[in-house]
C-alpha cells in the first residue's frame, strides 16, 4: 500500500498485483450480468421422472457388523442428517435434478440450488455474500491460494487444521505460525511488520481436536491495530457453535471483524462440500480468482437441496442447538468427574486424554464392545504425546444415551485403571 489508510483496509485485492487481474474478470462478468445468466440455465432431466427410494439411516446408530452402536464420533452435530425435511427435499432435488449438474459452476454447472444456497449460506452466517466449493478442504485450498500470495505474511495458528497448512504452501506467502490461541505470540509478530505489509491472521473458530475456540475478540482487536486481514475456518462451529448454530463469528457478535469465513458443509450441516464467505467485493474475488470454483465440478442439486432445508430447520429451531449444547455440557462434566481429562473443550468436540497410544486403542475396542462407538485419534492428527479418544456430540443423543455412555465409559476405563491419573503434571 503507498498510501497506509487510518482504518483497516478491507479491500483485499489491494496490494496484490494478481487479485487486481482477477478484478477486471469479475467487472467483465458482473457488468455483462453473466451470474445471473448461468443461474437460468436449465437442468431438469428432460422426459424422465426419476422413481427413487432412499434407505432410511437410524441417525443416532451407526451399524457395525449386524450390531448397532451408539455413535459418539459422528461430526452431525446438530443431528439434521437423516431428517425427514433434509431427505424429502433432497429426493425431490435428485428427481428434477439427478445426482449432477454434470459441470463446473462458471460454466453449465450452476443451477436456481446453488445460488439459493449461497444467498441462504450468506444470510445465515451474517455476511454480505457467499461462495461454495465441493469440500471444506477445497475451499480452504482455494481461498487460501486465492487471496494470499508472495510478498504476504500470514500469522496462522500452530494447531490449525491440515488444509490451511495445506492451502498456506500452495499460495507462496510467508507463513509464520503463533503459539496456539496466544495472542501475545500474534501480537509481537504483527508489530515486527511494517503497517503497510499485506499480512492476514487465521485461526480455526473450533479447533478439530482440542474441541476449544479461537479468541476471536482479541484476535480482531489486534488485527484492527495493525491492519491485518482476518480468515477463520469454522469447519466445526457452522451449526455447531453461536445462536442457531451460525457459528463462531456470530458466537461472538464479531461478523464485522471476520474478513472471510470458511466452513464444511458435511459436519453440522448435513450435506458436503464446503463455503467461504465475506464481503461481496471478496467473494466475486473468489468466484473469479480461485481454482477449486473454477475448475471443479459443483455441488449434487441433492445435497446443495438438503442443506437449504438444514438451514431452514436450524432458523426455526433453536432447541436444536439448546439440544447440542447441554448433551456436550452434561458429558464434559460426568467425564470430568471421573478424573479424566477433556482438556480445554468448549464445544460438541470432546477429548479425552490418554496415557498412551495403546491404552487409547484398547479403550476404544472395550468401549465398541460395549456398543459405544469413538473414535481414536493419535499421531500425526496430534502430538506423540497428546494421544486421545475423540468424542463428538450430537443433538440427537437422548439423556439415556448420554447415561449409558457416561456408566460405560465409567466402567471401561476404571477397568484399564485411567481414572484420576494426572497427565499434564505427569508430562505424557
Ligand atoms: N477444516 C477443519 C478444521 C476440519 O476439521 C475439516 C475436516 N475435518 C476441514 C476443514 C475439511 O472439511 P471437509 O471434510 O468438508 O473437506
């Protein structure tokens, strides 16, 4: 920037010559109304009616073998996945529609689904526009390249989930990671860079495996100080975390401070694919400038079709949420009365820390005995030394499920005699 503004500068194609390029793209587009043309095309299945039956999922279960057990490691946080609404609307989206658009949203792949689901996608989270991508992985790849780029800095958390890694070294900026959640770590990096340097802070909004949220207000204070962008991916908080679900940033009231979000669709929303949303101006950079959207194919009508209904529901239900929350509130606090250790969780993520990768494993086969299904998680998801079972929360969990979970647990792990050990103190 020649000329620094006294506020932060929100434009993000300022100061990166390749964003400036993607510009006229999008004037070009826009001025000649090209969006609204592609939304029109037709995509029907011409002369055919598909009939088609879909399996009925049991939503709390998952089967294995011919056993049923309950599923503690699902991310379908707000339990939309299998209900009824989400799976009429999908039918009837697979009916008009069939199970693709057969291409990519520029061109014939965009159909009336994923621009109302954008618009939807949008008006939820509390931002000016929306765009979408065939995963959370892909979106975070994409924007990542997209907006950030040699001659950047970009101050990135050193917990955050793989595909920001992953998206940080295909953009060739100056990645630099901070202590996780340390904002004194953020702060004495910021203040090394001059005021003027294109610089961008980005952190998970729920971390995938400690279960704790990012400290969005300090994080905001301090890029507002120095003028640095902020991205947050809140994979795990879209309709798991704030008011209705709507997610971290509107958890804190904070939408304004947020330049862009990025999310899944596939956890607590109950489709797939992924979104990033900002401000319109940002979001037509994306459209224009970033490769997942333009060379992959767009999301099944179904599933864009579904996830609008999800939205739907989670607008008009706010128990859903009151649900989710005090199902993770109620096994937090039974599994920390047994002496274990959930660590920092604050969310439908709760881990449990273990002594070591065999004890985890054999918890696990006890537990699945028992018809209790979590997941194992170790290196390289974490640390050696940060071994865990990993337990999802979800709406749907009735109060018996949660007891019988809490008494099984309570039992199998008194059996391998992990209660009360003291794993922080003890260093493993
Ligand atoms: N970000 C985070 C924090 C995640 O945990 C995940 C998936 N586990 C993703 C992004 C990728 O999302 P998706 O599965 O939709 O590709």
């Amino acid at each position: 920037l020649a000329n620094p503004p006294a506020v932060k500068n929100r434009d993000l194609a300022v100061g990166s010559a390749r964003l400036q390029e993607v510009q006229k793209a999008v004037h070009y587009y826009v001025d000649n109304h090209h969006c609204d043309v592609i939304g029109r095309v037709f995509h029907g299945i011409p002369g055919r009616e598909a009939s088609v039956s879909l399996s009925p999922t049991r939503r709390e279960a998952a089967s294995r073998g011919r056993r049923e057990v309950l599923h503690f490691g699902s991310y379908n946080y707000s339990g939309l996945n299998g209900h009824p609404r989400v799976m009429a609307a999908a039918e009837a989206a697979l009916k008009r529609y069939g199970t693709t658009v057969s291409g990519v949203r520029l061109l014939n792949g965009t159909c009336e689904l994923h621009l109302e689901l954008e618009r939807a996608l949008a008006e939820f989270l509390g931002f000016e526009d929306c765009i979408t991508y065939s995963s959370g992985y892909a979106a975070n790849l994409s924007v990542l390249s997209a907006l950030c780029g040699e001659g950047d800095v970009v101050l990135s958390d050193m917990l955050n989930h793989q595909s920001i890694i992953d998206g940080l070294k295909l953009s060739g900026a100056d990645v630099r990671t901070f202590r996780h959640k340390s904002l004194r770590s953020i702060e004495s990096a910021l203040k090394k860079l001059p005021r003027e340097q294109r610089k961008f802070i980005i952190t998970d909004g729920v971390f995938s495996m400690d279960g704790d949220v990012a400290d969005l207000p300090g994080i905001v204070a301090l890029a507002e100080e120095h003028n640095a962008f902020v991205l947050v991916d809140d994979a795990h908080a879209t309709a798991a975390m704030g008011p209705n679900g709507r997610g971290t940033p509107a958890h804190f009231a904070l939408q304004h401070g947020v330049d862009v979000l990025t999310g899944s669709l596939s956890k607590g929303l109950p489709g797939i694919g992924g979104f990033a949303a900002g401000s319109k101006a940002t979001v037509d950079l994306l459209r224009f400038g970033s490769n997942g959207y333009i060379f992959s194919a767009s999301l099944p009508p179904p599933v864009a079709a579904g996830l609008l209904e999800g939205i739907r529901i989670l607008q008009e239900q706010p128990e859903l949420q009151q649900r989710l929350h005090h199902n993770e509130n109620v096994l937090r606090a039974g599994i920390r009365a047994m002496g274990l250790d959930c660590m920092n969780s604050e969310s439908p993520i709760i881990p449990v820390l273990m002594p070591a990768y065999e004890k985890t494993f054999e918890l696990t086969r006890l537990l699945h005995e028992e018809g209790i299904y979590v997941n194992p998680v170790g290196y390289p998801a974490v640390s050696k030394n940060r071994t865990r079972l990993r337990i999802n929360v979800s709406a749907n969990l009735t109060p018996a499920d949660l007891d019988r979970f809490l008494d099984t647990l309570e039992r199998c792990s008194r059996k391998l005699g992990l209660q009360g050990l003291d794993l922080a103190r003890t260093g493993t």
